[in-house]
C-alpha cells in the first residue's frame, strides 16, 4: 500500500474556510480537491482519483440552514464509494447532527467552529483506516459499517450487509462485472442479479 496520504474532498460553502482548510492540508501532503455544493461534490467522484476522505460540512445550498443538502450528499458519496470516510462538520445542533450524520454512515463528526489541530487529527485517522482497509482488500477481507433497526429483525440486516458488500466491492473493482464476480466467489450472472436487485 502506498504511504502517500489518500486523496481529499473537502464540501465546505464558505469560500474563506475552504481555502483556508485546503491550504493547510495541501501542506501536510493530502491531494485537496474542492466543492461549494452537492452538484460539484457529485461531480469530483465521477473522476478516476475519487477522494477517499471527504470533509463535509452539513448545511450546504441550497439550504444551508438545514442539514438536508448535507445528509444526502453524504448518502449518496456512500452508495458511489462506500469505503470512503467521511468527516461531518456542522455548526448546527450538536445532538440532532452528530445522531443523523452517525446514522447515514459518517465516519467521524466535528463540531464548528473547530481547531485545526482536531481537523487533522480526524483526517489522520480516517487516512489510518483507508490504509488499513486497503490492506485488508488486498487479503479478500472487507469491513463493513451496518446500520439496522432492530425491530426489523436479521432478514433485513442481511440484505444491507449483502447490499454494502456487493456496493463495495463493484466501487473497487471500478464496475468489472467478472472481477467483483471472482472477488466475491459467485458468477457472473450473480452479480448481474445484485445489481438489478440494488440498482
């Protein structure tokens, strides 16, 4: 695995901030793309070298008073590359958004306004787990984050496992249908099921 550090997206509205921020981890090393919303976020993973750490502020437009623009952007850079980590900042109510970025899978959450000293700290773990997680690809292993509820019993809970797996492998295969087929031990025509079953 390289020991270069894994690119990085930071999703931030306020242009000051992000420069601010991309400047600072440009000096550390880290490959620092930037986006203002969730179109042009969406628009950095349709590139080869997707970020695999992404700093995103919640509250972005068209609604940057609400954590909507935020949550979905988080949900959908999740189904795109489920093994990217995602450091949430928010100025917003602590409790509310730290329980909803948790829950849409967000691997760290930050608390504005923020030292930077924190910020990097995030980013050095999430860097931690991006190597360590590759490691773990190399040797046919995956580490899963599932969220379930309960009451909905394991029927459910594996069909989201069984979901975030075959996502994640078909983002690191880059769509090759016969190789997630080899990574995963099934034919093809399973994974051509998968997809029509998750879209």
């Amino acid at each position: 695995m390289s020991s270069h550090p894994p690119p990085l997206l930071i999703v931030e509205d306020d242009p000051a901030l992000c420069a601010y921020l991309a400047a600072a981890l440009g000096a550390q090393g880290y490959a620092v793309q930037k986006a203002h919303d969730r179109t042009s976020a969406l628009s950095v993973f349709a590139t080869p070298d997707a970020p695999e750490i992404v700093l995103l502020d919640l509250g972005l437009p068209p609604q940057a008073s609400t954590m909507a623009e935020g949550l979905q952007l988080l949900d959908e850079l999740l189904q795109l590359a489920p093994a990217t980590k995602i450091i949430v900042l928010t100025g917003q109510d602590e409790q509310a958004a730290a329980h909803e970025a948790i829950r849409h899978g967000a691997f760290d959450f930050l608390v504005k306004p923020v030292a930077l000293a924190a910020i990097m700290q995030a980013i050095t773990r999430a860097a931690l787990f991006v190597r360590e997680e590759g490691r773990m690809a190399s040797a046919g292993e995956a580490r899963l984050n599932l969220f379930a509820r309960l009451h909905e019993g394991p029927v459910e809970a594996a069909a989201a496992a069984e979901e975030q797996l075959i996502r994640r492998v078909l983002a690191e295969t880059g769509w090759n249908i016969a190789e997630a087929a080899r990574r995963l031990g099934v034919a093809r025509e399973n994974v051509y099921y998968y997809l029509n079953k998750y879209g």
